[in-house]
C-alpha cells in the first residue's frame, strides 16, 4: 500500500468511527440515482445509470437462435460486461477480465434468479427457435459499486426493450414479458464498519462485499458474497434490512424513469 493509500485508509476509517462518511451519507444510504432508458436508437432496449460519479449503459440485442437442450420451450439470456479503460487507470483494454466476468455473472444471476423474463413466452418453435437475449453492460465511469449500477442499467434496459417481431416477419415488436423487476443493493465491510453502496474510495479498503437482490415483497431473489472477509449474523441481517428498504425506493424511481 502506498503511502497516499495508507492515509486515504485511515482518514476515511477514522471518519466512520465517528459515524460519517466523506460524503456525509448516513452507511445504509445511496448516492444520488439518475435513470435515462432508450438512449442507443439502434438497439432493442437501452438505458444509462448514474449512482453518484459512476456510470453505465446497458444495451439490449435480441436474435433468432436454438434453445438448450434441457430447455427446448424457453429463451436465452446472456449477459456480458466491457471495462474499458477510459472508466479507470486500473481497467485495461483486451480480453474481458476476471472482474468484468464476475460483474456480469453478478447481474446475469440477480436477473435469472428472479425470473423477470418469462422465458417460455419466448419461445418461437419449441427445440428449434427460440429468442436469445444479449444484455451488454458498457462501464463509462467507475466510481465504486458497479454491482448496482450495472443491474439497474440492465433493467431500465429490459423494462424498455421490444421483441424485433417486425425484422423477422413475426408480426409488430412487442415488449418483453417480464414481472417485478428485483432490485439490487451491495454493501461493503471495513474495519468492523458495514457501508451501503461504496464509493471508489471505501471498496479500494473493503475487506468483505454483499450484494443482495430482492423482489417488491421483500424477498431475497439473489445474494453474492465478495472479497476475502467476512459479515457476522448480525451485520448480514441488518444489510438485508436496508436492501429491502432501499430496493423499495429505487424500484420506484426506476418506474417512474421508464414510464411504467
């Protein structure tokens, strides 16, 4: 650790155990949350979120394509994430990096786990046509909590997105068939001192990670340990707690952003 890191650490611990944070937030309290969907017109669903300096856009593709074997009746979802360095000095160009992998695997699951998309309605001819959902999440800015604002951008996206039933001869483009989108909210641990939705700062400290998805009733739809630390009974109810309260909150402001 450097020695502008060592002090940045103990300015932003001494800090909270005074129970502040840099940015006098109280620690279950997210940033400022900016929504804007339909912001790439070549794309079947989009949608750009800031949580305070971060930023990301999310991109819905849709395609013709075969189903898994296991699952002949039902569409496909994937979802990719691209960290490119114009976000971070630490993000570098080439092929997707262990954490850009984990990024997307993190809101691939929080959407899956959920089943927001009723993935049997996309169906076209059951073993051999089925729709195949692309979500691809572009970081702009990196200001800590990516976890968040990548899901959040993912779901304006999907809220907003159209099935091209039109390109392919199908019929007219129709939304997506999708339920209560679940809401996710990541927290960070350091120094005994349990902080919602982290800035750069305080995740660059973090000792342990939590994110924790839940649907409008208040249950958990997904849950993703990160870092090498650890939350006791307590501090893991007590994130739950504040993801309910605030996923409540930001599904509503999402509502209003996309018109529903």
């Amino acid at each position: 650790m450097t020695v502008t890191a060592a002090i940045k650490k103990d300015f932003i611990i001494n800090l909270a155990k005074k129970g502040k944070r840099a940015d006098n937030r109280e620690f279950n309290q997210f940033r400022d949350i900016k929504i804007e969907p339909g912001i790439i017109s070549k794309a079947e669903g989009s949608a750009r979120v800031k949580i305070g300096n971060t930023q990301v856009i999310a991109g819905i593709k849709m395609d013709m394509g075969e189903p898994y074997p296991d699952s002949p009746d039902s569409g496909v979802m994937t979802t990719a994430a691209e960290l490119i360095p114009l976000a971070s000095p630490d993000f570098e160009a080439g092929p997707p990096r262990e954490d850009a992998i984990e990024l997307a695997r993190v809101v691939d699951r929080g959407i899956r786990e959920s089943k927001i998309i009723d993935v049997e309605k996309l169906c076209i001819e059951e073993g051999e046509k089925v729709w195949i959902i692309f979500i691809d999440l572009h970081i702009l800015d990196y200001d800590g909590n990516l976890f968040d604002a990548a899901s959040l951008a993912a779901l304006a996206a999907l809220m907003t997105a159209k099935i091209p039933n039109e390109r392919f001869k199908l019929g007219e483009d129709k939304p997506l068939p999708l339920s209560e989108p679940p809401i996710s909210c990541t927290s960070v641990k350091f120094d005994n001192i349990v902080a919602m939705d982290p800035s750069l700062d305080e995740e660059e400290i973090a000792e342990a990670r939590l994110t924790v998805s839940t649907d409008e009733k208040g249950d958990i739809r997904a849950m993703q340990k990160g870092l090498n630390g650890s939350f006791t009974v307590d501090e893991i109810k007590k994130v739950i707690n504040d993801s309910i309260d605030n996923g409540k909150k930001i599904r509503q402001q999402l509502y209003k952003s996309v018109g529903k």
